[in-house]
C-alpha cells in the first residue's frame, strides 16, 4: 500500500515534523509514504530522513490569519494546485493521499478527490476545516477551535499531533553536558526553556528578555532561528544561553524545569511527554490567540509577553499540581501518531 502526503510550509517546521511522524507510523504498518511540498519549500526536515520530496503547489491563505483577501487569493491558486495535485497522484498510482494543513489538506482533497483516491486531512485552520469535511474524513488538531467542542460531525474527529517516538526518551544528561558547553550555564539554578517552535518570534525574545532583566535565579535557554536576521541583536547571550536550531529538544525538555512556549504547535505536546508544565504566550505568531489552555487544562499557564515573570512565579508555586496533570495528557499524546495510523488504515478497509 501507498500514501502521499502532500504537506503545508516549508518542510522544516512543526506542520512536516507532525506530517514526518504520521508517516513514519504508517510505514511501521506497511504502508510505503511519499511528500508533496510546494516547489518553493525547502524540505530539509524530509531530505534530512531520507524522503526525495515532489514539488507541486501548495497555496498558502494565511491559516489562522487568514482574511478574505488572502483567502481569495489562495483560491486563485488553489485551481492550477489541485489538478497539479491530481496528476502526481495518478503518477505514483497511491492507494491514499493525506493533506496536512491548510493549503495542503485542501489541496489533498480536491486532488484525490478528482484522481478519484480516498484521502484524509489532518485540519487546525478555518478554512481548511471548512473546505476538507465537504469531501474527506477530517482529523481535528487542538489548535481548532472545533477541537473543544463536545461533539463533532461524523466525518470529523479529534488528534492530538503526530510525535517523534522517541521524544519521551530524552535523556536529561545529555543535556546537561550540551548545557555545561554554555559559559554562563549554572548547574545550581533552575532552568527554562523558551521555544516557538524551529523559528523564534521576536515575542518570544521579548519575553525571554524581560525575564533575564528581572532576574539571575534561572538558567535561560532561548531555542531556534530568528525570524529576521535582525533579531539576533535583540539576544543577550551574556545573561541569556542561545541553543539556535537544535535536534536534542527531547534532551532539552527532559532536563528542563519549565518551559515557555508558544500556544501553538507540537511542541506543547512534546513537552508534556518530558513531563513538563508550560507557559503558553499568548498572541506571539501573528497576533495569534488559540486557547490551548481550554485544550490541555490544569497543564500550562497562559500569558501575555509582558506577564511572562508573574507567571514563572505562579507555576514554580504550583508546580506538583500542573506536572501532574502533564503527565496524564503527556500519556495521551504519546500515542497520538499510532492511534493516527490505526484509524486511517480501519477506515480505507
């Protein structure tokens, strides 16, 4: 049996990480799975495994920011997309095509619906959860809205992102020797991670920032690449230990006290597998605000930018009971990327 996904963004961040995962569940079951990205993408993550990635199009709406007028616009390129879409599918001759995201959900299904495939679609946008449930079984992501209501279509369900099996088998000392590399590291303090995910968002160095100003007691860790180069002279690498791009997060988060991170992502899940509560900043990417908090309650704390020291100090006091309840969701996700290929497979039988 053979899949295609054809996947949303550049290949790198945490849309091919979660689309990377599902895949490789399915492989475990037999099932040979090939990507589509669009042609301006980068693909790393894939090459970097071992995937040769097709190059297609995939337009781009906006997502969660999206307006009419970006989303009119993708529909424009969304007509050459599909039945570019269409003709891959044919020529790989595959059993099943699954879209993840945005752009890419609903370009999977239009594309396989007129190559006459089944397809799946992986949703967490307005639009694509409006658009793929018209024409394919639809998986629900927690950034959805629709992911905290009670009850849902029959054609719709709810998943927690696909995960790298191996993230609960991070391993805190190795960690700590790639920490102890860092000059103003202190074994004696607590630690915090910060991350928005592969690419840091200067809300992310703002908050950072803002903690390193009001205090020495932790060791800071800033995770990822700048969003604009310019950025880099907003870190502070004497009072702030920056990690840049790193493929020992599961490492990282299992050493870690707490993490700060953005509402959004896998990585929110990946740090509840490492047993870690959260600081979940609000309105970070784009001016974003997903309630992930509604999603994964008593787990993670909620803050704007500025009240990211105020509520350091409310997690560290109540730290027993939020550890708590991230181990309980962090048991949930562990499984998410089987129960994923599981469904898939019993629903095309």
């Amino acid at each position: 049996m053979k899949a295609l996904f054809i996947v949303t963004g550049r290949g790198l961040g945490g849309d091919a990480m979660a689309a990377l995962n599902a895949m490789r569940a399915l492989e475990k079951r037999g099932v040979v799975c090939e990507v589509a990205l669009d042609a301006s993408a980068h693909g790393s993550l894939f090459e970097k495994n071992g995937y040769k990635w097709h190059k297609i199009s995939v337009p781009h709406a906006g997502g969660h920011s999206a307006t009419k007028l970006s989303a009119l616009k993708g529909g424009v390129k969304l007509f050459v997309a599909t039945f570019k879409a269409r003709r891959l599918i044919k020529k790989l001759n595959v059993n099943f095509v699954v879209g993840v995201l945005g752009g890419g959900a609903i370009v999977a299904s239009l594309g396989a619906k007129f190559a006459r495939k089944p397809a799946f679609s992986c949703v967490s946008t307005p639009l694509d959860s409006a658009v793929c449930p018209k024409f394919n079984h639809c998986y629900v992501w927690p950034e959805l809205d629709k992911f905290r209501w009670e009850t849902l279509p029959d054609n719709m369900q709810k998943a927690f992102y696909p995960l790298a099996p191996d993230i609960g088998d991070g391993d805190a000392g190795i960690a700590l020797e790639k920490l102890k590399e860092f000059p103003n590291f202190d074994e004696n303090k607590k630690t915090i991670a910060f991350s928005s995910g592969s690419t840091i968002f200067k809300g992310m160095i703002d908050a950072i920032n803002l903690v390193a100003n009001e205090t020495d007691e932790y060791n800071l860790v800033l995770v990822g690449l700048p969003h604009n180069e310019e950025y880099y002279e907003l870190i502070d690498e004497e009072k702030i230990i920056y990690a840049g791009y790193i493929d020992w997060i599961n490492h990282l988060f299992k050493f870690v006290d707490l993490t700060v991170l953005t509402d959004d992502g896998v990585s929110l899940e990946e740090a509840f597998i490492c047993e870690k509560p959260i600081i979940a900043l609000t309105k970070v990417k784009w001016g974003r605000y997903q309630n992930m908090a509604g999603v994964f309650k008593g787990a993670m704390i909620e803050s704007e930018v500025e009240d990211v020291c105020k509520s350091i100090d409310e997690a560290f006091k109540n730290y027993d009971s939020l550890q708590k309840n991230a181990i309980v969701y962090g048991r949930q996700c562990a499984s998410a990327a089987d129960d994923l290929a599981d469904d898939m497979l019993k629903r095309l039988k």
